[in-house]
C-alpha cells in the first residue's frame, strides 16, 4: 500500500531517528550506509508491462534489484508521498556540535549565511546585488536587454507560496537549449 511505501522511504532516509522501526515487510541491511533513497514511480503501468519489457531495461535490472508492486492507489503516489507526514524525531535533528555530521553542515555557505533556525520566505530573497553577482538576468542589466519579469507588482511576504523549480539547458547546435524543467 502507498502507507508502506511510505513507511519504507522515511525508514531508509531517517533510520532508526526518533523510534522509526523498520517496516515488517523488508529488510534494509546496513541502513546507516544509505546515502540517498531513489524511487521510480512509473504512474500507469502495471507488473505486466515491466515483465513484457523487463530485458529493454538493463539499466533498471542492474541498479535496482529489489522491486515491489503495490496495489493501485486512488490517488498519485506522489502526491500521496510528499504529502504525507515525516515522523518527528525523538532528538533535535540538528545534530549535536560534536557529531560528525554537525562539523560537516556548519561551514555549509546556506548553513553559513542563513544559520539552522526556521524563517520566512523573505528570508531566502536575493537582493539585486546578489542576483547580479550570481548571474541571475536582471533588468536593464546589460546582456538582458531582452529580459521581460511576469509581474512588477508583486510584493513577497513571508506568507507567499513558495516553490521549488530547477532548470535544465543543453548546448545544442541552435545553442543553449532549455531541456528539463521541474516544479
């Protein structure tokens, strides 16, 4: 079901962390080892079409050798993933200032320039200055002549949506092609 699965990811991202157990249903050897959790959520395709194609997909038979089949869910996995909750963790999940880990994030720039606390949106805004230094298109900047923004009116709060996009270019014979984008 889309609760174990759930269940599995919080259990191979967080460990054992504020008395997560290891779901019933697998077994996940040397947790601690775990680096980074991939998922492939193929919507729409059932077992059949994997075991139709399974030889076509050398890629997937080498990197991923466990795989499970869940029963349809009515609702997007994804959505049904990222909307459920993160268990809250017996301990602060800031590590203590002697953790290795801890030594490690503390010279981290973003660590660096905005600190652990929570903030808001305004927070995280560049300002023209840094936008310009980082090469982000500002207008009337020259090279963006051409820029246009969506809206001059708006105004940032610490109550505005805030979404997450990452782009992608290529360098094509064209010249630089946008080739992904991901909200």
């Amino acid at each position: 079901s889309l609760i174990e699965l759930t269940e599995l990811l919080h259990f191979a991202a967080l460990g054992t962390a504020g008395g997560l157990k290891q779901p019933s249903w697998c077994h996940l050897h040397h947790q601690k080892k775990v680096k980074g959790v991939n998922v492939v959520i193929l919507e729409g395709l059932n077992q059949s079409h994997f075991y139709k194609n399974y030889l076509t997909m050398e890629h997937l038979r080498t990197n991923y050798t466990t795989r499970v089949t869940f029963t349809p869910s009515p609702i997007s996995v994804a959505s049904g993933i990222f909307s459920s909750d993160v268990p809250k963790l017996d301990r602060p999940p800031v590590p203590k200032s002697d953790d290795k880990l801890h030594k490690a994030v503390k010279h981290h720039p973003i660590i660096k320039k905005y600190g652990t606390q929570k903030r808001g949106v305004t927070a995280y805004v560049l300002t023209q200055e840094e936008m310009i230094k980082n090469h982000f298109p500002v207008k009337g900047i020259r090279g963006f002549e051409d820029f246009s923004c969506t809206k001059n009116n708006v105004r940032v709060t610490d109550d505005s949506p805030l979404y997450g996009l990452d782009c992608e270019m290529c360098l094509t014979e064209k010249g630089h092609e946008l080739t992904r984008v991901s909200l």
